[in-house]
C-alpha cells in the first residue's frame, strides 16, 4: 500500500520497521481527540479563506462520517498508515475522496499529536477530579458515623494516643483534597493549545490560532512553536500529580489491609469486595486495596518511563516522544479504575466500633494525660514524665493497664495523684480534652467536616 508521505522513496519500509514505528495499536485511543482537532482546524482554515466552505462542509460530513463508523468498529485501522492520524486521513480520502488531502493544509502531525493528547488529558483529569470528589464524599460519609468512635492512633505503628475514628480517615480527605487541587492547577496548563505550531517552525498559511483554541476551548496559545511541539510537561505533571494521588491511595489501602486483618479487626469490607481462597475456606483476603496498593506501582513506572524519554531529547519533535502515549492511557486508566473500587469499598465497609474500643481500653496510649494532670497540680513536665514511665512499667510488670491501678497504687508514686485521675484517664476523656484547633476532639472534627463538605463537588462546579 502506498504512504501517505512516500513520494520521496523508491523502496517498501521493511516490515519489522513498519511494526516498530507504528503506533496505531495504542494510538487509537486518540481517534475522538483526533477528530475533534480536526473539525476544528477545518474550520479555522475556512475561516480564514485558506480552504473553501465547501471544501470544509465536506470534510467536516467526511470526519463525522469517519467518526460515527470508527465508533460503530465499522473500520479496520491498518500498521501501514502508522498512527491514528494517517489513519484516519486515509478514512476520509476513502470516504470523500482526494479533497480530504486538503484537511492537512497548515499543520503536522506533530502539532496534531500534541493537540490530541492536550484534549485527551483536559477530558481525563476532570473525570479523575469528579471521582476523586466521590471518594471524599465516601469518607464524609463514614466520618459523620463515627465521631465519637474511638480507635488508638499510632506513631511507628505502636499505640499512641486514643483518635477519633472520623479524624483517621479524614487525613485522608485532606491528602484527596490536595490531590484534586494540584490536578486542578495542572489545567491551567494543558489549556495551552499546540495546534499551528506545524511541524516546528509555524505554517506559511494565514492560519489564526486563537481561534482554533476557541473553537477547541483552549484558554491560550503556545507562544512558541518549537516549545508546543515538543512539550510534554504537561503530561509529566499529570503522572507526577497521580504519582501522589496514588501513593495516598496506597497507604489507605495498607491502612485497610491491616484493619480487615484478624490481629486488628478494625473493620470488615464487604464481601463484594473480598475473594475466597481456592485452598483455605475460612480466608476473605483483601484483594482489592492489596491491588490498589500494587498499582501504584505502575503509575510510578509512567512517570519514571517518561521522564526517562524526555531527559535526552534536542530539539524539537523526536520519534522518541511517541512513547509518552502508554504510559498516560495506563495511567489514566489505573487511576480511574482504582478510584472507581475505592469509593464503594469505603461506603460499604463495616467498623467494629467495639474492637476499636477494647483496643483503645487495653493500652497505655492515656499515659501522656496523666503527666498532663500532673504538671496541672504543680510538678515539672519533665518529673512528671518520669514519675508516668516507672507507673507505666509497674503495670506492664503486673499486667495491667493504667485504667487498672487503684488509687493506692498511684499515689505509691506521687501524693498529686487524688480520685479525679479516672475521669482523666478515660479515652473519651482523652480524646475530647485534644481540642487545639485541627485537633480530635468531637467538638474539632465537627468543624473539620465542616469545611470539608465545603469542598465537596466545588471543584465540578467551576469547571470550564
Ligand atoms: N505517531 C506520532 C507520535 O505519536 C505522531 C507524530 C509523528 N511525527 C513524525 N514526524 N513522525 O508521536
């Protein structure tokens, strides 16, 4: 078959090569990105009397023609024609004939390509945003249930002072939060249109790239047509963004490994969201976050991928940059496919209210309070945290938590100690008197929810 770019060779490509430069089986993905800029740039050139308006009315029909069969799989793409670009052009010279050769006029495909993956990822990241918001919405929702649920929190995974179960997992919506405002931000970057820009240098057509984007929706232009070819921060910051996005992702999902564990039994997920062993009838394994927590894996594998491509590359389009496409659809797809899973394993699962609260009951996380109610009656922190360790040690000797000793016992260690050390020794306690802003006290993490409903669908919202 011959190429769209063969006039200037008298041999057939070899095979392997053809297979090696094609990226039509990727590619592909782009085909609705591809006509869109297409519709647009034909336009633009009618506009701008480069084309005729009938030559665009009929590569407009042509495109959505080529559109409408490309949807239905009425169309085999071929290696032949390379990419989704050649191959669709090819589409609309069979559909209307040689007059299709005219949609190439003032442009590459290297300005294509980048403008493809421009519209492709502005759709992309607004969907990662709105499920993202799902999320959120998932932990409000278990967080509004368990205020007052009490639950040890850990530094070094060991005990250290009793949290309310909502202040947990509302770190969580924070680190999302964040994640959705960096996501945000990198719009404003992938606003910026390449088309025009050519293959690297402009177009000697008359060509008004302003409204292109308008047309598209872009906010601006690339200033520099070398830059808008070549760029591909813009994907960069988008791997980089859910390179976080997921290691956030990954370490709930540790979190929730470990509470579904029989050591632990913090919570239980639902068994929609489980698998059974072939072997062990008794096993319900936490297949799903173990796999969110792998597949972060791969999104840092996309960032590293392509940040290794680029690292080395002069000036301006190389054949190198076609690997960037992989690695973003992979991601792209890991990120929607794990925040899909997440939002209703959260919903769904079920918190042992009870098992928190024996754990919270059978520890020493309250030792810090009662050098607080010491230094309260007068004795130096410092004393006082010694006088706490040697009563800390006594129990763990007799085997027994500090809830345990009786008032005798204390005050064998100081004469400050008086009845009114119990209430003070309660998680409850505890928890309500951590009542600095930002805190776990109710009383914080009722306010702290408050803002954060604020936060919820925002986003969406302001969309463009
Ligand atoms: N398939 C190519 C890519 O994805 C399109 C641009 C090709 N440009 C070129 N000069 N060969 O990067």
């Amino acid at each position: 078959m011959s190429k769209l770019w063969g006039g200037r060779f008298t041999k057939d490509t070899n095979k392997l090569v053809e297979e090696l430069t094609a990226s039509i089986s990727f590619d592909q993905k782009l085909a609705r990105e591809d006509i869109q800029g297409s519709l647009a740039h034909v336009q633009m050139l009618a506009e701008c009397g480069i084309i005729t308006n009938e030559e665009m009315q009929s590569i407009t029909a042509g495109l959505n023609k080529v559109g409408e069969k490309i949807e239905k799989g009425e169309l085999t793409y071929s290696v032949e024609n390379e990419d989704i670009h050649m191959n669709i052009e090819a589409f609309l010279i069979d559909e209307i004939g040689p007059v299709g050769g005219k949609l190439h006029t003032g442009r590459s495909r290297n300005d294509q390509v980048a403008t493809d993956m421009h519209l492709y990822l502005k759709n992309h990241t607004n969907d990662i945003i709105k499920l993202i918001d799902d999320v959120q919405a998932a932990i409000v929702q278990q967080a509004e249930d368990n205020i007052e649920t009490i639950i040890p929190g850990y530094t070094h995974l060991q005990r250290a002072q009793p949290v309310s179960f909502a202040h947990h997992m509302m770190a969580y919506f924070w680190m999302l939060q964040r994640d959705k405002e960096r996501l945000l931000d990198s719009l404003e970057r992938v606003n910026w249109l390449p088309l025009g820009a050519g293959a690297l240098a402009g177009t000697t057509f008359p060509i008004d790239r302003e409204r292109t984007a308008e047309l598209l929706g872009f906010d601006k232009v690339y200033p520099n047509s070398m830059d808008a070819v070549s760029d591909r921060d813009f994907i960069l910051e988008f791997l980089s963004a859910s390179s976080i996005l997921m290691t956030h992702i990954s370490r709930l999902s540790e979190e929730f490994v470990i509470w579904s564990s029989e050591e632990f039994n913090f919570i239980e997920l639902d068994d929609s969201f489980c698998t059974g062993s072939s072997i062990m009838p008794q096993k319900k394994n936490p297949d799903v976050p173990e796999l969110l927590r792998a597949k972060t894996g791969r999104v840092y594998g996309d960032l590293v991928g392509l940040l290794t491509v680029l690292k080395g590359l002069p000036l301006a389009y190389n054949k190198d940059m076609q690997e960037d496409k992989e690695g973003m659809f992979d991601t792209v797809e890991t990120v929607e496919g794990s925040l899909k899973l997440l939002a209703p394993m959260i919903a769904t699962m079920n918190v042992n209210i009870d098992t928190m609260r024996k754990a919270v009951n059978n520890d020493y996380s309250n030792a810090t309070d009662i050098a607080d109610y010491l230094v309260t009656k007068g004795m130096p922190f410092r004393e006082a945290h010694e006088v706490i360790g040697k009563i800390v040690l006594n129990a763990i000797e007799q085997g027994k938590y500090l809830l345990d000793l009786n008032l005798e016992e204390y005050q064998a260690f100081s004469p400050l100690f008086e009845e009114d050390i119990f209430e003070v020794l309660a998680p409850e306690h505890v928890m309500g008197v951590r009542n600095s802003y930002g805190g776990t006290s109710p009383e914080q993490v009722k306010m702290q929810l408050e803002l954060a409903k604020d936060k919820l669908g925002v986003i969406q919202d302001s969309e463009k």
